[in-house]
C-alpha cells in the first residue's frame, strides 16, 4: 500500500447516501434472498389498507338504514359479514407481522456468524503494516464498530424501514384514489419536515463523528492504563489516574451532550410541524366538506389514515436517527477497511528454497515516513546457510527480515528468491515454507495441542510428540495433570519465557520450513535459560536457510556467516572470527560481551 493511498484515504469524505449503500451491499452479499418475505408483509399492509375500506362500507350502510333506504333486517347480515371479514382479515394481518419479525430475527441471527466471518476475512488480509501501526485496542474497536454498524442499519432496514416505507407508500396510494386534492394539500408539509431533519441530520452526522474520535481516545486511554497497572501501582498514581480519564471522559460527554441537543431539538421541531400540520389540515377538510361536498366517509377515511401515516413517518425519521448515528461509526471503520489487501493473486507458485535469497540494491522507508531506514542494501543469503543480522538498535534488523518475509514491499529494487522478484511469488505459498521464533512469544487461550496443532491441523499425536522432544519441551508437558490438553489461559497456567519459546520452537519444528527466522529468541531469557534453549535451537535450524537477528553474540557465534550493520547500511560481513580480526565495530561489540558465548 503506498503512502499517497494512505493520505488520501484518511482525508477522504465519503457521502452518507454512499455509505448506507455500502452498508446494504456487504450485507446483501451474505443474505442473497429474502425476498419471500414480501408476501408476509403485503399481508400486513393489506390489512392496515382494508380498515379505512371497511369504515366506509359500515358508514355507507348506516347512512342507509338512517336514510330508511334499507330495514335493519336486511342490513343485519351484511353487518355480520362486515365484522367476520374484518376479524378474519385483522387477525391474518397481526399473524403475518409477527411471522415477518420471527422470520427476519432469525434470519439476522443466523446471518452473523456468516457476516462476521465474512468482514473478518476482510480484517485479516489487511497488509501487515495496518496492524504494526495501530493500537491493538483500535483495531479491535474499528472490527466492532464495523460490525455494529452493518448488524444494527441492515436489522433497522428489515425491522423498520422496508415495514414503514411500504405502509406509507400504500396508505399515499389508497389516500391519493379516494381524493388526490386532499392528499396534496394533507402532504404539504412532509417536503419541510424532510428537508429540517436533513440539514440537522447533516450537522449532528459531522458532530457524532468528531464525537466518536474523542470516545476512541478516552476508551483508549482507560486502555492504556490496565495495560499499565504496574507503573500505575508502584509509582502509587491511582488517584491521578483517576483525573486523567476523569478530564478525558469529562470533555467526551460534554461534546456528546452538544451532539445530542440537535437531535433533541429535531424531535421537537417534528413535534411542532406535526400539530401545526394537523390544525392546518383540518381547516383544508373543513374547506373540502363545504365547497366540495366531500361525504362523511371521505373525511373520516382521510382523519383515520392521517393518524395511521404519521405512525411510519415517525418511524422512518426515527430510523434515520439511529442510522445516521451509526454511520458516523461506520465512516471511520470502512476507511480502514477498503485499505487495499495484500496481494495474492501471483502466479508463481513457491515450492522449497533451491538456491539463495538476495537483496539487490534495496532501499526502503516505512509509509508515513520520508526517512530512508535501509540504504542500498546488498546481501545474499545461500540455501541451508546459518546467517545472522548484527548491529546496535536502530540498525533495522527485523525490518529486514520484514521484507524477506514479504511484510513490506522494498521502495526500489529487488529482493529476489532463487533469482525471482519477491513480487511475483504467490504470497501464501511463499509464506507456507516460512517459520518464526520471536522475542515475545504469544501463546492462543487455548490448550497446549491446539496452540501446537495450529501450525499443522493435521498433524499426528507422534509428529506433536517428536516435535517437543527436540525443542525440550516434552519432559514438561508430560508432567501437567493434563499433558497436552492443559490450558495455557492465564488463569489456568501461566507460561515461563522459556516454555513459551519452547512451544514456539515446537511450533516451527512442526512447519518444517524452508526459511526460519529467529527474531532475538533468547534475549529475554537469563544466561541459564539461553543455553538451555540454545540446544533447542540448534536442533530446529538443522538443514534450513536460517535466519538469526540477535543483540547477544553467544547466539550467533557458529553462524556461517554474519552482516554486520549499522543505519540500514551494510557495514561488512563473515564468519566470527574473520569480522574479530578485520571490523573494529565488530571487535568491540564482543569484547563488551566477551563472556557471554555459549558451548555447543
């Protein structure tokens, strides 16, 4: 993803019809059909549609018998038949609107798990950067708002919305056959209403969205705390904590409270136009009756279905509200999201290193930064070698093996794979033969099996077996209560440094990769503890183009060859005891950590 996308992407102003449409197109590629659903809708609306038809029958028959056009005799039955139809019609209408919610709840339930999946698959293949740069607890709020967002507008649409709009447009239609002058003259005031909710719906959108930036950094800094308890307890800084997120919170709401006066105030201006348009209204009916001898069933029809017209015009502004307040979230989560993925669709597929990777001339520098951190690097790195990147801090190590692994694109140049431009491998077969060992080893809440399994799904209870045998880890495991199915949650049992880099070490024996990089494995480990996982490592880099990036020399010792740099720039490369001899950076790097190598 290139920085001119990024910049543009975050100044972007994405319009709010686009954004709903946008809403409506990810969940309609989930929910392909629901359609059927109509016909238990219409049902509903042709019993909302037959009261005011059954009101003028029974007055046209009541006029009769009042005129004595007809005996009570005669119009008895058709009284009867009036009300059994009526019930008969009412009750189908009410069983109908309830099947419809049933249905369309159900239907939404069960289209989560495949709607979440779907926007996960999305989150995930987002390029590695997008989650190196950002707050762990962001990423997580941007994925929930992005689903809330899309469940709650799509639910309202189905619940609400399409019920409302098919209720007004027909109540219009029947209202427009039975006297087409008074329903124009009765509508008069919904083009107002509509335009004031816009223009305020409009100011309260941009206000929500500012809003919603401030509820990030609170929540995020109520964030920052628990993930800085100890500094916060040691130091005895609970009170002033306190007043941090209690100035943070305080501003948000304040700012939300402003937000919420225009919708409030919105409420009140469509109350004022509803009672205005009501007086009005009846003044033009009074009007109707007298010029043009509008009939009482006419007039009573009209106030009835005025009544029933403002119930879906309230609805549907009502909606709009909570739509509108969703996608002030919605906004800032879709402009991650349509962050371009990484790319997988070459067609050359990776199947075994056979001869070397080399990088030619690379330059690089992170996204929102013009500094160039690696400068016209050349190096390669042959099939089966045991190669180590060494330099003081800011000497960008790991961001080189970040381009091996292909989480960066290179600015200029090329890292080639047996003689292939990174580009043009397939990603995820290219990946397939790739293992890591890192610093911070993470472990899956899960049991031991399944966070070792997760490498390989298929993998036998013996190659598992084998797997921790190597990296020395099996005498352990076989001591739990529960061997391979205890829990490693925190709760449950909580890992060494030592044990979660054995598991790791288990995890890459398992992968059985081409390419290993061991990313500082040991360096957060004691003298002790890294000879012990020393052995493991040496077991795991047997006949693999290994790549080792470490601080402490006593890793790297018996490396078949070590770069030596420094700024991004390759400063010279050997064995040990050649760079001993010939670099003086070199020299005095081991002479600081003279005692610190390891036996075999």
């Amino acid at each position: 993803m290139s920085k001119d996308f990024r910049k543009e992407n975050e100044e972007k102003i994405i319009p709010k019809w686009e954004l709903i449409k946008d809403v409506y197109k990810n969940y309609f590629n989930v929910r392909k059909n629901f359609w059927w659903l109509f016909l238990l809708l219409l049902l509903n609306i042709v019993f909302i549609i037959s009261e005011p038809y059954f009101y003028k029958l029974f007055i046209d028959n009541i006029e009769k018998f009042a005129s004595d056009k007809i005996s009570y005799d005669n119009i008895k039955g058709e009284f009867i038949f009036l009300a059994i139809a009526w019930t008969i019609i009412s009750i189908a209408g009410v069983i109908a609107k309830w099947i419809y919610e049933l249905f369309s709840n159900r239907m939404m339930e069960a289209d989560w798990k495949d709607y979440v999946l779907k926007l996960w698959e999305n989150f995930i293949f987002l390029p590695y950067s997008e989650f190196i740069n950002t707050n762990p607890w962001k990423q997580q709020s941007i994925f929930d708002k992005w689903t809330m967002a899309l469940w709650n507008v799509a639910y309202t649409f189905l619940i609400s919305i399409l019920p409302q709009v098919l209720i007004f447009l027909s109540l219009f239609i029947f209202w427009f056959y039975i006297n087409w002058k008074m329903t124009l003259v009765s509508l008069i005031f919904v083009p107002l209403s509509i335009y004031i909710s816009l223009k305020i719906w409009n100011i309260a959108f941009n206000m929500q969205k500012a809003n919603n930036e401030n509820w990030n950094k609170s929540y995020q800094r109520f964030n920052d705390a628990l993930n800085n308890i100890s500094i916060i307890k040691v130091f005895s800084k609970e009170k002033q904590e306190n007043e941090i997120l209690d100035s943070y919170f305080s501003d948000t709401i304040d700012k939300q409270v402003d937000t919420n006066l225009f919708w409030t105030l919105l409420d009140a201006l469509l109350q004022w136009i509803q009672v205005f348009w009501r007086i009005s209204v009846m003044i033009f009916w009074v009007f109707f009756v007298v010029k043009w001898h509008l009939t009482i069933w006419e007039l009573l029809v009209f106030v009835f279905i005025s009544w029933r017209i403002i119930g879906p015009i309230n609805s549907l502004l009502n909606s709009f509200q909570s739509i509108i307040r969703e996608l002030a979230n919605y906004h800032k989560s879709k402009l991650v999201i349509d962050t371009p993925k990484e790319k997988n669709d070459w067609t050359i597929k990776f199947d075994g290193l056979k001869n070397d990777i080399v990088l030619k001339n690379v330059s690089f520098n992170y996204e929102k930064s013009d500094r160039e951190i690696i400068k016209n690097l050349n190096l390669q790195i042959k099939k089966w070698q045991k190669v180590a990147l060494v330099g003081h801090t800011w000497s960008w190590k790991t961001t080189i093996s970040n381009l091996i692994t292909k989480f960066y694109d290179v600015i200029s140049w090329e890292v080639l794979i047996d003689s292939i431009d990174i580009k043009d491998i397939e990603l995820t077969s290219y990946r397939s033969r790739i293992a890591a060992v890192f610093q911070d080893t993470t472990v899956f809440n899960d049991t031991i099996l399944n966070n070792l399994k997760y490498i390989k799904m298929d993998a036998s209870l013996d190659e598992i077996r084998e797997a921790c045998k190597k990296a020395e880890i099996l005498d352990f495991i076989e001591k739990l209560e529960k061997w391979f199915d205890t829990e490693v949650w925190e709760k449950w049992l909580k890992l060494s440094g030592w044990e979660r880099q054995r598991i790791a070490i288990a995890r890459a024996i398992l992968r059985d990769p081409d390419i290993l990089i061991l990313d500082e494995p040991t360096s957060a480990l004691d003298s002790k503890t890294e000879s012990i996982i020393q052995k493991s490592l040496n077991n795991l880099m047997r006949w693999r183009t290994s790549i080792i990036i470490a601080h402490r020399l006593s890793t790297i010792k018996n490396a078949d060859k070590i770069f030596l740099l420094e700024n991004g720039e390759l400063l010279d490369s050997g064995t040990h005891d050649e760079l001993y001899e010939s670099s003086k950076a070199y020299k005095e790097m081991v002479d600081y950590q003279k005692n610190g190598f390891l036996e075999e």
